[in-house]
C-alpha cells in the first residue's frame, strides 16, 4: 500500500485546530451548565429532604405525646378504680344484707297470714315495702361512693 501525500497545510491545521478549541470550549460551557444546574437540582432536594425529616419528627413527637398521656391516663384509672376482688366483697356484703332483708320480709308476711286482721298485713307489707326501698337506697349509696373512690 502507497501512503497518500498529506494535502494539508499549516494554515489549514490552523483552522481547524481553532474550530477543534472552539468545539471543545462550547462543550466545556454546555457541561459547566450541566453540572450547575444539576448541583442546583441537588441542593432543592437536600432541602426538600431536610424539611421532610423535621415535619416527620415533629409529627412522631407529637405521637408519642399522645401516647404518653394514654399511658397516664391508664395509670391514673389503675390509681383510682376498685379492684375486682375488692369490688367481689362489698358486692358480697350487699347481697348478704338483701338476703336477710328478704328473711326478714318473708318472716313478716308469714306473722301477718297468721293474724285475722287486715291491718296487720297492710302494716306488715308497708314494713317490708320500706326494708326492700332501704335495701335498694343501701346498694345505690354503696355504690355512689364505691365509684367515687
């Protein structure tokens, strides 16, 4: 193979050695802009990111308010309520006096059947009426002030 004779001469080189730079600064510039305008880019979502971290601490602040003054709220109901054994034996010590009452009605009522006179069941009935409402008034004061403790 015959090498072919270079044509070229300096002022040709020339020009294109000046149109190579000028090619090579436009890129220069155009990556320059690249580069800004992403950096631009990438400090927009640095920020965006920054004041998306600080609402969601915020917002999980604000949820474990919430949730201790739940778990205040609990240890203030587990303060005051009645337990339920406690609750079991005044429960118990009502009814045992609803049953004596009962006994005692029911005794009333069979004197009573016994007696001729009218009068005598009516007072009787009347007696047991008031025992059943002093029973009731009993476990619903018993109650008021079970509850407010």
């Amino acid at each position: 193979m015959v090498a072919k004779p270079c044509n070229w001469t300096v002022d040709t080189l020339a020009t294109r050695v000046d149109a190579l730079e000028k090619m090579l600064n436009e890129r220069e510039s155009v990556n320059q802009e690249r580069f800004t305008a992403a950096r631009e880019r990438v400090e927009i979502a640095m920020t965006s990111a920054e004041k998306a971290i600080i609402k969601a601490e915020t917002a999980t602040e604000r949820r474990f308010d919430s949730v201790n003054e739940f778990r205040q709220t609990l240890s203030d109901q587990a303060a005051t309520f009645m337990s339920r054994a406690e609750f079991d034996v005044q429960h118990k010590n009502l009814l045992d006096r609803l049953n004596l009452l009962n006994d005692r009605v029911l005794n009333i009522e069979a004197t009573a059947r016994g007696k001729s006179g009218s009068l005598g069941l009516i007072a009787s009935m009347a007696l047991g009426v008031m025992s059943f409402l002093g029973v009731i008034a009993s476990i619903i004061y018993t109650t008021v002030v079970i509850l407010r403790h």
